[in-house]
C-alpha cells in the first residue's frame, strides 16, 4: 500500500497535512487491519498527503488508564507525546473512538495538544468536498443498515451526525435501533473488558446489542470503532446470522462505492 | 399566649435540631479529598438554572417529569405561605399578609392551592408507580430507601389535608367571624370545598379545625426538615450545589495523576529533576479504598442522590445482570461516609489508626474500607461508558468512583484481575495493547 512514515517525510524534509493513528487494534487486529487498509485506500483516493507513526507508535494508553494503571498510562502517553511533538505534528485522525478521546482529551494536561479528527468525521468531510465521490446507486442503496453508536465517539465525544450524513451518502435507509445516540447501549469492550473475561452475569453486553440491532431487520450494522467492530461481529455470529447480517465500519462501506 | 410559645419552643426546637443535622452532613462531605474547582463560572451557573432549577434532564422522560415538576413547584410556593405561618406564630396574629398586600395575597393563595392539586394528583400517581405499577428501577428499592420513597409521598398527603383544612375552615369562619378572619377573596379551591365540607358545622368546632389544619401544616414542615437530611430527599437541597460543582471537563477525561506524571517524567528523563527517589517519604495511597481518598464533589454527590436508579437502568453491566449499580454505588458511598464521620465523632480510641493521636479524618481506622460496601466485582464489571453520567438528573458522576476504586486497587495494591497482566505487560514491554509477533507497519505490506 502506498503508505509513508513521519520519519520518511521528515527524511524529505517535508510535512504531511494530516498524522493518521492507526492504534493497536487497526495495526494488529485482522479484522481492523481491513478497515485501516480500507480508510488508506480512501485517504490515498482523496490525494490527501498523510502519513502514519508506524513502528514509533505506541498505545495511547487508554486501556492501562481505564483500568487502573496510571504508571503505564503516563509511561506510553509521555513517550507518544515526545514523538509527536518531535515531529511537530498537529492533526490527527484516526479510526479508533478510544484513540480519539485519549489524544484529545487526555494528552493536553501532559503536554501534548492536537487537532483531532475521527475519521467518520474526515469521510463526511471528503465526500461533502467533493474530495471523494461515490457511485450513483452503489452496493448499499435503498439498503437497510442501522448504526452503532461507540460511546466513546458517541456520549462522551459528541460526534452523532457525521457518521450518519455518511450513510445517508450511500442512499441506504438508516434505521435506527430502540437504543441510540445518547442512549446507544455499549457493545461490552470499553474500560479494558475487551481484556478480560466478563464479571458474572445472565448475558454478555454484546450479545444484549447484538439482538437489538438485528431487531432493526438491517443487513449492514456499521460501527465506527475496531472493538465495537469485534464485540458485533461475535454476537452476530453467536447467534448465527453471519450470512445475513454484515458488521461493517464506515471505511468499509464507503470504500465499496468509492469511485476511483 | 399559650399558643404562641409552644410555637416558639417548637418551631425554634425542631430548627435548631434540624440545623445541627444539615452541620454535620457538611462536615461528612467535607471528609472527601480538597479538588479544584477550576472553569467558567458561568458555565456552571447554567448548569444551576437549567438542570437544577429547570429540571432539564428529567425530560428525557416526560411522564414522571411532569409530575415531579407539580410537586416540586407546589413545594417552592408552600415556601412563601410559611413566611406568613412563621409570623402569626410568633405574634400570634392571623393571617399577617391578608389586608396588606392587597390582590397579591389572592393570587398567592391561589396559585398554592391549584399547584396543591396538582400535587395531590402527582403523589397518588407516583405512589402507584412504586407500589402497584412496580416501575422496576424504584421498585428494587429495599428497606429504608423504599420506606423514603414511600413515606415522602404520605407526608405530602398530609400536608396537603392540613393546607385544604386549614383554609376550608377559614373561609367558612370569614363569613361568621369577619373581624378576627380577613376576606382572602375567591380561593380556587376551598372557596367551594371548605363550605360543602366544614358548612354545617358550628363555629367553635370549626375554630379547632382551622388550628388543628395549621398546627398540622407547620408540624409536618418541622418533621420535613428534620426527615430531609436523612432522607433521599435532601437532593431538594443539594441539587443546587452539586450541578454547580458537577466537573467542566471533557466527559472522556479521566483525572490526571501529576504525583505520578511528575515521577514518570524523572524516571524519563524529561524533567530537570535527577529522578533520585526520596526513600525517606511514605509512598503515598494512590485512588481510594475509603470515602477520605475520594473527592469531596463525589461525596456531595452520595448525598445529592435521588436514589431514581436512572443510572442503573441505562448501565450495560447492570441490564445484562452483573452485579455493579451505579445507584448502589452512590447510596454505598453515603453510608460509607456516615458511618466513617460516627465513629470519628464518637471519639473513641478503637477508631483511631495511631492510638497515640486522637481519632481523626486523618488518624482513623475501623478495620473496614468502601470495598466492604462496594466489591470489586461490581468495579470489575464497568465499561467506563458513561451511560451513567449522562442518565444522572441532577449530574452526579458515579463513574469517578468507581475509577478511583481501580487506580487504588492496581496501584496501591497491585491487585485486580489477573486478566489485564498480559495488557499490562505488552503495553510495557513492546508498546502495544498486546504481545504480537508482527511489526506495526504490517498491513502497509499487503496489496
Ligand atoms: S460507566 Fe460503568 S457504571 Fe456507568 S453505566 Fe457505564 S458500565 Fe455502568
Ligand atoms: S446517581 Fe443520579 S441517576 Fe443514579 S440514582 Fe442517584 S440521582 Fe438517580
């Protein structure tokens, strides 16, 4: 893929407009490393001059912080905010709800201050440029597709409508589930359980979301972080509707339609 | 005369044992941690007049909103009627204001009687959301805080017989005894309710019923005062100042740590300090394990709690059956910090960490901690969603504690479940979230 580094535009002497966070899960994950490969491709369509950390980013720290771990937290935060800032770097978009809100929310009392971006917001912003287009009566048109809200780009952030306008781009029908917006339920992962086995319960939250979103009758869930994206995908497939039912994050839907 | 000092010594009484309740739950707030109150105050007035005052956040859902807003009014002009009461008690005179605030009085009176209908409508309404209804949220209430719930609704009906008792009575006595009770004009109510209730009666037995209605009003605003600081009901109260101090900060920030910020610079070399460690300092207790480790804000907060459980009805882990609650959490808090301030009070020895010193907030160990009442299960089960914080009416923050309960538990303990060590590890050793064989810029490499 046609991808730079900070360090290989700073070789050249030159600055990127925009760092693109890729996170642990968009680098490890392979289920995420398709929406980061799919977000590239529309960034690279969009001629947008980005460029990633690659092997000098670290975790933000959200997980070790939620948990309780605030020596590792300011271990990984501080060392990030060094790169970056060695970098001069001021924008920011990522893919990641909880990247997001650590960089943004939580790296200025460390001495790190960005402009971020989530990139639902960036795609709304390209398509409504013009920057990118998509195709008339695409793969998801008159589709029914209902949209989880993560709450880390949801409640805490604020950000309802971006992920929204884009869908709507896509001439899908949007439906949305009982739960959304400031009401959307968790998918389960936040506050570092996607690290650890669930406390004692009658239901797993993903599986609580999961039928609710399949309540809807959509055939596309779209979520716009790679966790939600996990917790979905396994409830959908618990209750064995993966033929029927796709989760898909916004880049991977707007990636479908895009013209080249 | 007998009259007026028994309203003196009862009034004056139940005051001061009223005032000396609201002290010490000043002092068991003030148990919590100093925090900064930092940001616009104009922004937080706001939040007073809007969320407070305007109740904005119980519209979410508007039935019960609508109905705690007749309650809530009525009760904020009953306030200006005890104005009056307080003075013809203390002068023994009737009905003070009646000739000189002309057409004013009127409509004073007769805005507290339509809102007292509609009150009167509200309690019976909500007494059957929690009784027959079964509303779930208020209905899992058990114990005390079920009796609160209830038992507030039983007074307000009482109060409300005495009100229409009381000015029943006095608008049949104004046409037989005019000169000891002044025209208060049409009422909208008792005007045709105290004539078909108290008509026949005489005008002695009705002298009675006029006092016994006024007696009976002033008494149950004395045991209200007197039932609020115990009572889920003080969030009357406390409603005004904890929206005013409720944090400005972004939603998704957790509260940073600079003890531990400016130790994790020394040690990286980003700071002049020579990241030297001084051995002789007691290494600190990071987060809380007790009410004294959390934020007054959060303590203010336990007591500013309505125990609605709308909270705990928007919490994933709590709908999905895990244990932890997010109203348990608040209501644990309060009862934690009221039994630590006890036994402070109480002075004894057995409560006091160094038996040398007098027990104190600093100097105080009872052998228990706030994992007694929350356990750690419930802190376990959090996804840090904030479904909680938005869910919360009069913006209590019951997810603050519960971090702070982690940040003890990991870095004062080094306990917590053993689950998040290979996090904690990967994190530390290889700068991601986990341990992977793969190099971060893998997935440039596929086509
Ligand atoms: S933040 Fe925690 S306690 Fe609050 S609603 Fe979410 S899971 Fe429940
Ligand atoms: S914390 Fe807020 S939402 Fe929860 S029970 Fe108390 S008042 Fe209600």
């Amino acid at each position: 893929m046609n991808v730079k580094t900070m360090a290989q535009y700073a070789a050249e002497g030159k600055e990127p407009e925009i760092l693109f966070w890729v996170g642990c899960a968009g680098s490890f994950d392979d289920r995420a490393q398709k929406v980061t490969r799919a977000f590239t491709e529309i960034l690279n369509a969009a001629g947008i001059e980005f460029a990633i950390l690659g092997n000098e980013e670290q975790c933000t720290g959200d997980p070790a912080r939620r948990a309780g771990n605030e020596f590792l937290f300011q271990m990984t935060a501080l060392q990030n905010i060094e790169t970056l800032n060695m970098y001069k770097v001021q924008k920011i978009v990522t893919a990641c709800p909880h990247c997001f809100n650590t960089l943004k929310n939580e790296y200025p009392a460390l001495g790190g201050n960005y402009d971020l971006v989530h990139h639902t917001q960036l795609l709304q912003e390209l398509i409504d440029d013009g920057r990118i287009k998509l195709t008339e009566g695409g793969t998801f048109k008159g589709k029914r597709i209902t949209y989880h809200d993560s709450c880390y780009l949801g409640r805490i952030n604020g950000v309802y409508e971006a992920p929204r306008a884009t869908l709507e781009s896509l001439d899908s029908q949007l439906v949305e589930m009982k739960r959304s917006k400031q009401n959307g339920l968790c998918c389960g992962a936040g506050g570092a359980q996607m690290w650890k086995e669930d406390e004692a319960g009658e239901k797993r939250i993903n599986i609580e979301r999961s039928e609710e979103a399949m309540a809807t009758g959509a055939s596309v869930i779209a979520v716009n972080c790679p966790f939600c994206l996990t917790m979905m995908s396994d409830g959908v497939k618990a209750k064995e509707k993966q033929d029927e039912v796709m989760v898909l994050d916004l880049s991977e839907l707007v990636v479908q339609n895009l013209v080249r | 005369m007998i009259q007026q000092i028994l309203f003196l010594i009862i009034a004056g009484g139940a005051s001061f044992y009223a005032f000396r309740q609201f002290m010490a739950i000043r002092q068991t707030i003030l148990l919590g941690q100093d925090e900064e109150i930092s940001g616009d105050a104009a922004e937080r007035w706001r939040n007073v007049l809007l969320i407070a005052f305007g109740q904005k956040k119980m519209f979410k859902r508007w039935i019960p909103a609508v109905f705690h807003l007749f309650i809530y009014v009525a009760f904020l002009f009953t306030q200006i009627e005890l104005i009056e009461i307080f003075i013809d008690g203390a002068f023994g005179v009737h009905r003070f204001f009646a000739d000189k605030i002309g057409g004013l009085y009127n409509l004073i009176l007769n805005t507290i009687e339509v809102l007292s209908v509609l009150a009167f409508v509200a309690t019976f309404i909500f007494l059957a959301r929690r009784n027959l209804l079964k509303v779930p949220r208020l209905y899992s209430l058990n114990g005390w805080p079920k009796l609160d719930g209830n038992l507030i609704l039983i007074f307000e009906v009482v109060l409300l017989v005495a009100i229409f008792t009381m000015n029943g009575t006095d608008v049949v006595l104004q046409g037989i005894d005019p000169d000891h009770y002044p025209d208060t004009g049409t009422l909208a109510v008792s005007s045709w309710l105290g004539p078909a209730l108290f008509g026949g009666l005489g005008e002695g037995t009705l002298v009675v019923l006029e006092r016994v209605g006024w007696w009976l009003h002033l008494g149950m605003v004395l045991l209200f005062l007197n039932y609020l600081p115990k009572s889920k009901h003080l969030h009357i109260m406390l409603a005004f100042p904890n929206t005013f101090f409720s944090r400005l900060k972004p939603r998704g920030e957790m509260e940073n740590m600079p003890e531990i910020m400016n130790e994790v610079k020394g040690m990286m070399g980003l700071t002049e300090d020579t990241g030297e460690v001084n051995m002789e300092e007691e290494l600190p207790d990071f987060g809380a394990n007790d009410v004294t480790g959390l934020s007054w804000i959060d303590i203010l907060g336990a007591y500013t709690c309505t125990e609605c459980g709308r909270c705990t009805s928007e919490c994933p882990a709590n709908q999905t059956g895990k244990k932890l609650s997010p109203r348990k959490v608040m209501m644990d808090i309060r009862d934690r910090a009221e039994e630590v301030y006890t036994k402070i009070e109480s002075g004894k020895e057995e409560y006091a960490a160094n038996p040398e010193q007098p027990v104190s907030k600093d100097n105080f160990d009872d052998g228990k901690s706030l994992f007694d009442y929350i356990t750690r299960e419930e802190i376990h089960a959090c996804t840090t969603c904030n479904a909680c914080v938005e869910a919360c009416p009069v913006l209590i923050n019951p997810l603050e504690p519960i971090l702070k309960m982690r940040r003890y538990e990991i870095l004062t303990e080094s306990a917590g479940p053993g689950d998040w060590l290979p996090m904690f590890n990967a994190i530390e050793n290889s700068g991601a979230a986990w341990s992977m064989t793969i190099d971060r810029e893998e997935w440039t490499k596929a086509e």
